[in-house]
C-alpha cells in the first residue's frame, strides 16, 4: 500500500471529503489481473471496516462494498457530451 497526493488522473478527490483508494486486482507476482477499482470517500472507521472486508473476500463484484464508498473516476476519465 502506497499513501499520495491525490491521483488526479484517476480520481475526484478532495481532501476536505475524506480519504480515497485506489486498487487493483493482482497475480502473486503483482501482475494486474483485472480493473482499478476506485474507492471513497473513505469516512469513517466503519467505512475503512467494510472496504478491508470487501478486499480480504477478494473484491468481489457485488454489492459488498456500499454504492457511498465507490469513488467517482476523475474528470478526465468521463464521458463528454457533445
């Protein structure tokens, strides 16, 4: 784990709203395996419980971790419209 500014390329962070993650599923030799999953923001001690349950159950692709606690993607990774 690697604490950072935020990743402005790859998420909305203010610092005013909470912490924010961003992981990514990896082989046992760190090659990526699927998609960053952006997460945040991060508020409270019962937030950080059920985002570290949701990662030791291997992320699933469920409603595991609350729809609060899905970060939305920096600017730059949304959809323009014309």
């Amino acid at each position: 784990m690697v604490a950072t500014r935020c990743l402005g390329g790859l998420l909305r962070c203010q610092s005013s709203r909470g912490l924010h993650a961003a992981v990514q599923p990896c082989a046992e030799d760190r090659r990526p395996t699927g998609v960053v999953k952006r997460l945040g923001p991060i508020r409270t001690e019962a937030d950080a419980e059920a985002i570290a349950a949701w990662l030791l159950a291997g992320m699933p692709d469920d409603e595991t971790v609350p729809g609060s606690l899905r970060a939305d993607p920096s600017p730059q990774h949304v959809a323009r419209l014309n």
